[in-house]
C-alpha cells in the first residue's frame, strides 16, 4: 500500500509565512553536507581502514558515505530537518507551522521511500542521527564495522 505523497506549500511572504532577517540568517547557515558529525564519522572510518565514497548523487537520498564493495550506506540525519522525536517536536514548532510540518513530516516519508527503494536495489542503508555520532562515535562505527563483518 503507498501513502500519499504529503504536499509541502511554497515559503513565500503572500501564503502567510514571514520569517525575521535574523532567523533568515541563522537558517542560510546551515549545511546539508559536510556537517561535523558527518565528517567525524567519515574520519573515525577512515581510521579503521574503511574506504567510502561520500555524498553519491546518483542514488536517492544521496547518502553520506557509501561503502561500495559492501553495498552499505549510510546517512548522517539532523534531528530537526528528519523529525527526530517528532511527535513530541511538532507541538513545540510555533511559527509558520502549516509550512514546517507539511515539510518534516515529508522529510519523514522521503526517508523511508528511499530506504525501501535502497534496500530492494541490494543495499544495506543504515541511518544515524547527529545526536548520536556526537555522543557515541564508537559505538555508531562498531556497528557500521559489524555490517562490514556481515558482508564480507
């Protein structure tokens, strides 16, 4: 059974939404790849002697690093933009919500798509939020390394 695609209206000033010069700024800097815990994760994989590809365009989603030879991959999701804790998250949004639920929760459905799609293609997909890379590096590479044990 498929969902419905969920409709994410446009950010413009004429459908209501308003957002200030300061949370502007603040939104502009945020980066989709080479976050800091992407990178720290790559490093420490790279130490282990793990060889990746990172952000691969040409397969959905984009993973944040791809271990080919293994077909694994794996994605690196900020907590905000991929809904973690969602339920208990969308009462806290207060400004422009008819905008920013509407994307999250598609965010949300993206990413199961894409892992289905991904899993039926042959891959692994293997999903981290930024909170944990953050607060247990080693602990998110041991299994990372245990897939690669799996696989080989």
């Amino acid at each position: 059974m498929r969902m419905a695609k969920i409709v994410v209206p446009k950010f413009k000033k004429e459908l209501g939404f308003e957002t200030s010069e300061s949370r502007s700024k603040l939104m502009s800097k945020i980066r989709s790849i080479e976050t800091k815990p992407e990178i720290q994760l790559r490093k420490a994989l790279w130490k282990h002697g793990v060889r990746y590809r990172k952000n691969v365009r040409d397969l959905p989603g984009q993973p944040d690093i791809v271990i080919k030879k293994s077909k694994i991959l794996i994605f690196v999701d900020g907590e905000f933009w991929h809904g973690y804790n969602w339920e208990d998250k969308k009462s806290k949004i207060k400004t422009n919500r008819k905008f920013w639920i509407p994307k999250i929760e598609r965010n949300i459905q993206r990413d199961l798509e894409n892992n289905i799609t991904l899993n039926k293609q042959g891959y692994t997909v293997l999903r981290f939020w930024e909170h944990q890379v953050k607060k247990d590096l080693s602990e998110c590479v041991k299994m990372i390394l245990s897939h690669l044990v799996n696989v080989e």
